[in-house]
C-alpha cells in the first residue's frame, strides 16, 4: 500500500447508476502471446485521442486521480492514465475487451463491441495486496451503499474496477506492474456493466449492485 492512500469519497451514495465500483474476485490467467513486441506507448493530446473532457472529470472526481497521459491501444481502444502505460497494460485492455466482445456476441449482444467505443482509465492503486497478500492493485472507496456487505473492510472498501461513464463508454482500473491477465479480467468485467447497460436494460438493472449478490463474469 502506498504512503499517500487516501480513501476516495463514496460514489455509491451519490449516484447510484451512474458509477459502479465492482470488488469481484478475479483469477489470475495468464495473457497469451504477451511477451514480444516493445512497443512504446504514444502520448497523446486529450483531443487526439478523442476523450471527452466532461468523461476525464467524471473519473476525476471519482478517482481524485489526474489522467494526464494520453493513448490508444493497438485495438483502438482510448486509454486515459495517471502515469505511461505499459505496452502489457494497452494489450491487456485489448484483450479484456476482446473477451468481453466473445461473451457479449455469444448473448447475441450487438451494441458496443468495438475497442473503438470504449475508453479506459488506468489509475493509481490503493493498495497492491488484498487481505489474503495475493497481488490486487485495487481502488480504496468510502464504502457507501456497500456498508455491512461482505466488501465493507472497516467503511473503506476496496475495487478492482470501477464504471464512471455509460455513454460514452468508461471504466476505471487501477494500475498493474505485473499479472496483466489479472488486469484484463478487471476490463473484461467491468466492461460487462457497459454491454449490458447498451444491450439489455433489465438485466443491466438486475447485476448493477453487487450488494444484492452476484459477482463477474456476468457473461459466459
Ligand atoms: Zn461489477
């Protein structure tokens, strides 16, 4: 855990559908294939990258983080992130949103399956290490409408991911020096909320609060 943690306010209690922080075990596969090409990250203007400001406020005031830098991945997909992402971390967003895309198609999903449609903040971590000291680079939240759940760790609860932004579509992880499988799972299930929200409204409603039970992958 870093020196300078501070835990972020609620977002639960202040709106309630707009962001939801998801705390939900993930494995830890291993990404294929991701060894080779050192490709360096590009940095970008906001403009270029084509993210919206009022978007970058949002995870912002959520975060009380600064994205600053920039870039897309080779996918396509815009990346906002508080520090130079890794080339594994751009690959790990392709590969969670490519997962993602599987699940979402085998559903019969349409709307929203391109990596072009999503941005995704990387922010900093509040902790590395979960309870159990196995590696989770997680997001520390007032724990809010998660109070007495089986998140709520002393009123902070910590998330893996989190969703500030439907349309367009945003999510938030926090930021992975290694077990980038572990990272494309976070995108991969948090990316479930935005499918489901631009697909499939009820069932959207139905796995939008994890406190009622129910945890990823929403989508087989
Ligand atoms: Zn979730």
């Amino acid at each position: 855990m870093k020196n300078n943690t501070r835990t972020r306010p609620s977002m639960l209690s202040v709106v309630a559908i707009t962001a939801i922080a998801c705390a939900a075990l993930l494995g830890g596969n291993l990404l294929p294939g991701a060894s080779a090409q050192r490709l360096r990250p590009q940095r970008r203007s906001v403009q270029e990258v084509g993210v919206d400001r009022g978007t970058v406020a949002r995870a912002e005031s959520y975060t009380r983080d600064r994205f600053d830098y920039f870039t897309e991945t080779p996918r396509g997909a815009r990346v906002a992130a508080v520090n130079r992402p890794r080339a594994e971390a751009l690959r790990a967003i392709d590969q969670g949103l490519s997962d993602l895309f599987v699940a979402a198609r085998r559903a019969g999903y349409r709307a929203g399956l391109n990596h072009a449609d999503y941005v995704v903040f990387i922010a900093r971590a509040d902790r590395t290490r979960d309870s159990a000291g196995a590696y989770s680079p997680d997001m520390a939240f007032a724990a809010g409408n998660y109070a007495g759940s089986v998140y709520d760790r002393g009123g902070t609860m910590y998330a893996a991911g989190m969703v500030p932004s439907y349309s367009p579509a945003a999510l938030v992880v926090a930021e992975h020096d290694r077990d980038f499988g572990r990272m494309a799972n976070v995108v991969r299930y948090e990316g479930e909320h935005l499918v489901l929200y631009h697909n499939d409204r009820r069932r959207f409603q139905e796995t939008a609060d994890h406190t009622r039970g129910g945890a990823h992958p929403i989508l087989q």
